[in-house]
C-alpha cells in the first residue's frame, strides 16, 4: 500500500527522473473538481503503488513547475516517467476513466491484459 506522495517545486525534477512512472496531480485547495479526484489518487497510490507512484503539487504554493509543463487548468494529471511527460490527464474523471487513462502503467499483465486464456470444450 503507496501513500500519495506531496511534492513542491524543488523535489519535482528528482521525483520525476526515475524509471518508475509518476502521475502529478497538479491541484489546488480551492478547487473543487480537485478535491473530488483526491481520494480517487489516493485509492489508485493504494492498489497501484508498485507500479506507479502517485504524487500532488499544490500549484498555488510551486507556481514555477505549472509553469513549466504549461499546466492551464486544474486538476491536470501527468505522467512522468525517465523525467518525460508521457500522458497528460486534465480535468476531473470518475476512477474508472483514470485507470483507463494509466492502463499501460496499472495492468500486471501487460500486453494480454483484457485477453482471456483459450477455453478447453473438454473439461
């Protein structure tokens, strides 16, 4: 079980350089839309957290990152991985679509995900 990790403007370069993927939330506290995907993380950094490191960044208190990735509304989500965006989620979504969003990052079984094993009529 992954916490939600928070991050600021100086750690985010070194947070996000590893091989590991790691989706940012970029959030505010007055945002609604982002207080209704926060838990939605938190569940996803619980059941997840092997495979992808979930992070937020509070955009009021690090304005030089936001800036940086051009982050135009809140809540975007984005994923890093080798310290390059790979995915960029904006707006809020109901759990499902997110995972659907992280499916390459969040499936264990990789490429045969969603494939069932052939069926013996035999037995």
């Amino acid at each position: 079980m992954a916490d939600v990790v928070i991050l600021t403007d100086a750690e985010f370069a070194q947070a996000v350089s590893g091989s590991k993927p790691v989706l940012v939330d970029f959030w505010a506290e007055w945002c609604g839309p982002c207080r209704l995907v926060a838990p939605l993380l938190a569940e996803i950094a619980a059941d997840h957290g092997d495979r992808i490191t979930i992070a937020k960044l509070n955009i009021d208190e690090n304005q030089q990152t936001p800036f940086q990735y051009q982050v135009m509304s809140i809540p975007t989500m984005v994923v890093f991985q080798n310290g390059e965006e790979k995915k960029r989620i904006v707006g809020a979504r109901p759990k499902a679509a997110i995972l659907s969003e992280l499916g390459e990052w969040v499936n264990s079984a990789g490429r045969n995900a969603g494939r069932s094993a052939p069926v013996d009529p035999g037995h």
